[in-house]
C-alpha cells in the first residue's frame, strides 16, 4: 500500500526541488496518518462504505492524480515564470494526495474487518511505513529533478498517470 505514497512522493520531490525540513514532514506526515487512518474507516464501516461509495472512490482517486499529473507533466513545457507555484505538500493539494493515495488502504480495513482482524497493530505498521516511503520518494525525486530537470517532471506526472491508471483496474 505504501507504493502509492512514495509513487507521489517522488513526483512531489521533483516539483518541488529543494525540500524543506517541514515540507518533508507534512507530506510525510499527512500520507502516513492517512495510511493509518483509512484502514480503521474501512474496518469500520466496512460493507456499507464499500458496496455503496466503493467503485466512486477508486474512480475519484484516479482522477485527482491524472490531473495533477497532467498538470506537472504541461508545467514541463511552460516558461519558469509561469509554472504553478503553488506547495503540494500544504492546502487542497495535500488534501487531494492524502485521499488519492489511501484509497487502497481503505479496501485493506474493510477486508480486515471481515477476517477478523484486530485492527490497530496493523494500521499503525502501515502507517509508519507509508510515512517512510514518502520521505524515501521526496529524497529520490529531488534527486532525480535535480540531475534530469524537464524530463524528471514529465517522468513524475507519467508516473501519477500511471498509477491512476493501477487504481482503477485493481
């Protein structure tokens, strides 16, 4: 589940450049309590919010990270003093990105819910994982937008399309 988190890290990372101590805090953060959070939503409510609104989070996920790819994939193209400005690890965009990427662990609360399964030792593993791979993907895709520039932002909106694209058939 934590393959999302640091799949959207990394496109993070290459959009922002230069990270901060706090950036990388509230991204990893926010995905790591989202991660642990919507496990416990999942148990919770598990059959109803899964047959009623199940098939509509998956597609709303998949949409939010298209368009932000898309978005980061066309700000490639524009002049430095047109790009989008704005911080995806604070605001709506860090709201966006927390639902988008714990979409899954959504799914993962209500199975366990139906074996079962105690439910706190779980979520808190993949919680902490989930905020380690997003700290993990932020390194990496600074690395990578600062050594390939143009081409590692179009890298990183492919690769939020392309997990757009993993939600919606799995």
């Amino acid at each position: 589940m934590a393959f999302d988190a640091f799949a959207v890290a990394i496109a993070v990372g290459i959009k922002l450049g230069k990270l901060e101590k706090w950036a990388i805090f509230r991204l990893s953060f926010h995905f790591g309590f989202a991660q642990f959070g919507m496990p416990i939503i999942g148990w919770l409510i598990g059959g109803y919010f899964s047959t009623m609104v199940g098939s509509y989070t998956k597609l709303l996920a998949s949409m939010i990270l298209v368009v932000i790819g898309g978005r980061l994939i066309w700000e490639q193209f524009k002049p430095e003093e047109k790009k989008w400005q704005s911080d995806p690890t604070r605001g709506v965009s860090l709201l966006l990105l927390m639902f988008a990427t714990s979409v899954d662990a959504l799914a993962a609360g209500f199975t366990l819910g139906l074996v079962g399964t105690q439910i706190l030792f779980p979520t808190v593993i993949i919680g902490v994982v989930a905020a380690t791979m997003t700290i993990l993907g932020l390194v990496f895709g600074r690395t990578l937008g600062l050594k390939f520039s143009r081409n590692a932002g179009i890298v990183g909106g492919l690769l939020l399309v392309g997990l757009a694209i993993k939600i919606i058939f799995s």
